[in-house]
C-alpha cells in the first residue's frame, strides 16, 4: 500500500496514538515531517523525538504529551493543504486557530513555521495543518 499523503498519514499515527494513551509513536521521517515535529514541538505539543536506529537512520520516535488527566495535549490535528488541492494564504488572510488558542503550521519560503511566526515576518505559504 502506498500514501499518497504521507503528512496526512503521520497526523494520523499522531492522533491515534494520543488516543490509545500511547507514551510514544514512530513515524517514517522525511525533511519536510521533521520541521513539522520541531515546530509540534516548539510550540510545546509533544514532549521530545528522537531518531532511532543506527547512525541517526530509521524512524524517529515522536514522545507525546499530556495533561496532569492523562488527556493527550494534542485535541486535534487537522489537514488543510491536501495534494489535490494546496491551500496558500497571504500574511493579511492568515486564519486563527481557535480564537488564538490553537497553532496553524505553516510553510513558508523561510521554512516550516506557525502562522503566528509567519504574520509577524510578513511571509505568507502553504497552509499545512491546524493543530489545537
């Protein structure tokens, strides 16, 4: 079986294991899925990650996050720029994520970063997910 939308498929992994009370998740990485998780983390949604493996080759292993109920952290993840149809906003028409209180992951020409980052810089990209 092939993914057609391996970001879609990692969001997933992501979601189902904060669900099932997972401590950890490992996800095939790639550049692109890498900046996402730095920034998931960044901004305080996953504890740590780590490549696993020999020589730093292999999955990494994404450590979530929760609450002091044992709630993952991470409520939701939602796709938005799909490969079908790719989503671009501008730095004015950056959408909020639940009134401020959710992050919306952008890429941009200077890398993989909030929309909050990407408003401040003036830069705007494609739209990948909205995290909350």
């Amino acid at each position: 079986m092939s993914v057609t939308d391996p970001v879609a498929d990692m969001m997933t992994k992501i979601r189902n294991a904060g669900m099932a009370g997972h401590e950890s998740v490992e996800i095939v990485p790639s550049k692109f899925k890498l900046e996402i998780i730095k920034t998931l983390k960044t901004e305080g949604y996953v504890r740590n990650f780590k490549r696993v493996g020999q020589d730093g080759q292999g999955p990494v292993r994404l450590f979530l996050k929760y609450d002091d109920a044992r709630r993952p952290v991470i409520r939701g993840m939602e796709r938005i720029s799909k490969p079908g149809r790719r989503v671009y906003r501008s730095y004015r028409t950056m959408p909020r994520v639940l009134n401020g209180y959710g992050t919306l992951i952008v890429s941009t020409s200077s890398g993989v970063i909030t929309g909050r980052k990407a408003a401040q810089q003036q830069i705007g990209g494609e739209l990948i997910c909205r995290v909350w």
